[in-house]
C-alpha cells in the first residue's frame, strides 16, 4: 500500500515538471509568434507609409508641372490679345505682337524643355508654333485635315489622357507624346485651339529619385490606362485585376486618400498603394512585395532561448513548491476521504490549514458532521414513519368499521321494513365513501348529481318532503359525460339554498336546476334557482368575499359560498367560479360556470 501511494505522488511530481516544462516552450513560441507578428505589422506599417510619402513627394513634383502646362493653356484662353487673335485671327502685326507675347510666357516656363509642341490655332486658319520639335515638324498645319487628323483636336477640350506617337513628326524619328487640347468658340461659332504635346518626361524625370521598397515597381495611372514606369519611360501595362482591398488601420496611412491593396500576380502575393496626383484623374501606383520575415527568426532565436531557459528554471521551482504546498496537504486530506469511506466521521481538526486546502479540511470536518447529523435525522424519520404507518393502519380500521355498522342499520330496517331508514343509510353510506376518495378530484357532472342526490335524499327526510330539487333542463345529454367538475361543488350550494333560502320561509320550497352551454364562449353554466327568502345586493357580493375569522365561525354559508368559488378558480381559473343573481322574497339563482372542455383549466 505505501509503495503504491509513493508511486503515485511520484507520478503527480512528474506531471508537474511536465507541465511546467510543456509551458515553457509553449510560452517561448506564443513569446517568438507574438514577437514576429509585432514586427510583421510594424514592418508592414512601416513599408506602407514609406511608399506613400515617397509617392505623395513625386506627385506633388509631378503635379507642379502639369499645373504649369494647364495654367499656360488657360492663360492662352484668358489673355485678351491671344484670345481674340485665336477667335477673329487679323493682320500679320497682330499676329507678330501675339507671337511675341507667347514667346516671353513660353520662355520663362520651367516646364518648356517638355513641350514638344505649343501651337496656337486661329478661327481663320493661320497658326504659330513652338516647342523642343516645332522645327522637326513633317506635316502642313494650315491644312483643314492636317489638323483635323491632330489627336484630340475635335473636341471642346481635353488632356492628359493617352500617350501617343507624336503626330507632326516623322514615324521614324517621332517621339511618344501627351496631347492637350484647349478649344475656345465665339458667338458666330469661330473656334480657336491652344494643342500643347508634352513629353512623358516631364513625369519621369520627376519621378527618378523616388525611393522604391526593394522589389517594388512604380506605375503611372491616366485615363483608365496603366503605365510601367521603366528606364526613363511610360511603357503601357497588363491591368491589375482581382484587387482585394486591404483593410487599413487609422495609423497606416498619412493621408485618407491613399488606397491599399492585396493581390496575386504570378504566384506571389503584393500589396499595391495608389496616391492620386490631385489632378485629372491621374494616380502614382506602387506595388511591393509581402515583406519576407525569415530573417526575423534569427534574431528571435536568442530572446527565446534564453526565455526558454528562465520558463525552466522558474518550473522546477515551482515544481518542489507545490510538492511542499500542493502534494503533501493532498496526501493528507486523501487519507482523511479514506477514513471518511469506511465510515470514521470523527471531526481532525489537523487538516484545517489556513489556505485553500485548508478550505476544503474544513469542508471534509463539515461533510462529516452533516453525515452524523443526517444519520441520526434518518432513524429519527424512520421512528417517526414507523409511528405513522400505525396511525394510517388504526385510522383504515375506522371507515370500515363505520361502513360495516351502516350496512348493519340497513339491514335491520329492511327487516323491520323501514324504507326510510334504509334509503338514509345507503345515501349517507355513499356520501362517506366520496368523501375518503378526496374533494379535490374532478369528476363528470353525472357523479356529481348522484353525489347531489344522495345529499338531498336526507335532507328531504329530514324536512318531511316539504323541499323539491328539480334537473329542470339539460341542453345536452353529452354535457353531464364531457364536463368535468371538482368533487363536493354542488352540495354546499343545495345546503345554503335549503338553510338560508327555504327553511327561512317557514313553507314548503323548490329547487330547479338546469345545465346549458353558453354560445360565445364555449362555457358551461350551472344554474341552482331556489324560491327562498333571497338576500340583497350587497349579501350577494359579501358571500363571494373571503370571511374574516369571525364570520367564518358564524357563517357557514357565506364560508362554505366563498370556498367553492374559490376552489373553482384555483382549479379553472379567474375566468370561472360563482355568480349570484337574487331578489329579497322572490329567490336566489346561483351559476356555476365551468370550462367546457376536459383538457381547460388547471387541476
């Protein structure tokens, strides 16, 4: 036995190193994972608002361009002289004041070196042009066609929307080009046009000391279009499809315009952030690959390690305290439960420590001595059953021995040839007999007439057959089968009916009862109808009020009236129980209303 018991605490000691050592290196990984995501999410936090600035500080480079080349078109729309040169054309001195004032405006832009063209187009068909390629121009541009066949030249106005090959050049030497079109009409429908051709340079030389993520790539975004920006150029790009939006934090982002986005794009997952320039629709685009972590392993490896080895050292301590604290109390109380089982409920004191184990000595000293308590409780109970078992059997000796005497009384008047007597006696064995089955019982109303019967049998002997008790009309034979009543309801009414309605009269009396189903609702009504001395409204109402002590000593009818309705609601509910309706000298009519179903009510 001693050897089984060290085996087991031996056991528990290893269970708890094991547990400890379990926890150590469950604690060192959710230490190493936690670490990682932190990082991971930094880094990541990190990535996205390096890329947006470096993003927003080109746009902002980029835009101050194209807001110059839109604010010299518009300037062109604006100036007096140019515009009414463009709407009206004139003499060859005007054209040369317009020219020269466009050549100052032209030659102070910082923008100018990418102009590939600047030319003005007049109502009247003449035209003056400038630009980095306005010598290098191939085609005649006072043909109607010629400039009809210009990108964008038929429309009201438009830009920055498509890279072309530049049109005025030869193809073999004709560069890529952003046509910009400003068309102004006056009230006769004479239309001028300011067409500006910009070289995409003035997007990439804004954008080459952009700092990209490693294995990032920029993009530029115009007109729908997506263009790679590689080597100096805006080379046209596959669309990026199936972007799943990434859910950002408040705090990734330095702006709520910048929009975030996860993709697949050939096996490897990227994150794109898109800037929007602030201009004609136009966005810098940047995508970067998932930032790899396997280098953050390394560095993890150390910190875990030397948690690992703390975690550790800390388990085998706490190991040997809960031997000391844990295993030896529990041996203890283990003994005491043993003891307990073989039935010593003798209290020790000695395991009612001051801690938790101690709570549960005490709770062992409690448990015994609740034992003891319900051991002697229990063969006091059983005494006691013992002496009520004794009383019930004494107390079955009574009813039999009073229905044997009655059968007895019976007998000898039928011997004796009293009829009365006789038909008495069974009435009154009978009433006996219902009564040991209970009151509360529901019975159909057919029992309960017999019941009634009995009760009236005597009571007409006593009163010489001066008392009549009528069933006047039943609306439904079915109704004394289906409806249930509790035992015992009937008779008090009949009795206070006969005590304190006929009896009063000092004359022979009627009692007529009849049994309808009332249509609305389905209910039985009960209607006792004695032509007794009848009371007054406020007798009607007290009758159904509970009685206070007195009157229930005095009054055995207000009691017995109050019983039954009460007894009828408890049973049915607050919908059913008595009604009275009387007449001081015309009579009384007490209805008992009654659910007409078996399964309303409660029982």
């Amino acid at each position: 036995m001693d050897g089984g018991k060290r085996t087991g605490r031996g056991s528990i000691q290893r269970r708890v190193i094991l547990l400890a050592l379990v926890f150590t290196l469950l604690a060192a990984a959710v230490i190493a994972v936690g670490s990682a995501a932190v990082m991971a999410a930094r880094l990541e936090s990190t990535a996205f608002r390096s890329a947006e600035y470096a993003l927003e500080t080109a746009s902002s480079v980029v835009r101050g361009g194209i807001d110059e080349v839109d604010a010299l078109a518009a300037w062109c729309s604006a100036d007096p002289s140019i515009r009414t040169w463009l709407l009206e054309g004139g003499s060859q001195s005007r054209k040369q004041n317009v020219y020269i004032t466009l050549s100052g405006k032209y030659n102070s832009m910082r923008a100018a070196p990418y102009l590939q063209h600047f030319i003005l187009f007049s109502a009247d068909g003449s035209y003056m042009s400038f630009g980095t390629y306005s010598s290098q121009i191939a085609v005649n541009l006072g043909d109607v066609e010629t400039r009809a066949s210009l990108p964008g030249f038929g429309e009201e106005a438009g830009g920055w929307q498509i890279i072309v090959s530049d049109p005025l050049v030869l193809a073999s030497r004709a560069p890529d080009s952003i046509p910009i079109v400003r068309a102004l009409t006056n009230a006769n429908g004479h239309m001028g046009r300011v067409c500006v051709g910009v070289s995409p340079s003035l997007i990439t030389d804004a954008l080459r000391s952009i700092s990209l993520t490693d294995g990032g790539r920029l993009y530029w975004k115009m007109g729908g279009v997506l263009y790679a920006v590689e080597e100096g150029k805006l080379t046209e790009a596959e669309p990026m499809t199936d972007l799943e939006p990434y859910a950002m934090r408040s705090d990734e982002t330095l702006s709520p315009d910048t929009e975030l986005f996860r993709t697949e794009r050939d096996g490897q997952d990227l994150y794109i952030v898109s800037r929007p320039v602030g201009v004609h629709d136009l966005y810098l685009v940047e995508t970067m690959p998932r930032p790899v972590y396997a280098g953050m392993v390394g560095a993890l490896l150390s910190p875990a390690a030397a948690s690992l080895l703390v975690i550790f050292l800390l388990g085998v301590v706490l190991a040997a305290m809960l031997h000391k604290q844990v295993a030896e109390p529990v041996v203890a109380l283990r003994r005491r439960i043993e003891r307990i089982s073989a039935g010593d409920f003798t209290v020790d004191p000695d395991i009612e420590w001051n801690n938790e184990m101690g709570d549960i000595g005490r709770g062992l000293n409690q448990v015994s001595r609740s034992i003891t308590a319900l051991m002697d409780k229990r063969i006091e109970d059983e005494k006691q059953k013992q002496d009520m078992e004794y009383r019930m059997l004494q107390n079955q000796i009574n009813p039999h021995f009073i229905y044997n005497a009655l059968n007895s009384i019976k007998w000898m008047a039928a011997i004796q040839h009293a009829p009365g007597i006789e038909e008495m006696v069974t009435a009154l064995s009978r009433l006996l007999k219902s009564v040991s089955k209970g009151n509360e019982r529901l019975v159909p109303l057919y029992e309960e007439f017999a019941l009634l019967n009995d009760y009236f049998t005597i009571e007409q002997y006593r009163y010489g057959g001066t008392i009549t008790l009528d069933v006047d009309y039943i609306e439904d034979e079915a109704l004394a089968r289906e409806c249930l009543i509790p035992r015992f309801t009937l008779q008090p009414l009949v009795e206070n009916a006969i005590f304190h309605g006929i009896e009063p009269k000092g004359r022979a009396g009627e009692i007529r009862l009849t049994v309808t189903r009332e249509r609305e609702s389905g209910d039985v009504l009960l209607r006792l109808h004695d032509d007794g001395v009848g009371m007054t409204a406020e007798q009607a109402e007290k009758a159904l009020s509970e009685p206070s002590p007195e009157e229930a000593a005095a009054k055995f009818r207000h009691v017995g009236m109050w019983n039954v309705h009460r007894r009828l609601q408890y049973i049915f509910g607050e919908a059913y129980g008595l009604s009275i309706e009387s007449t001081p000298g015309v009579g009384t009519t007490v209805t008992v209303r009654l659910p007409g179903r078996e399964g309303e009510g409660r029982e």
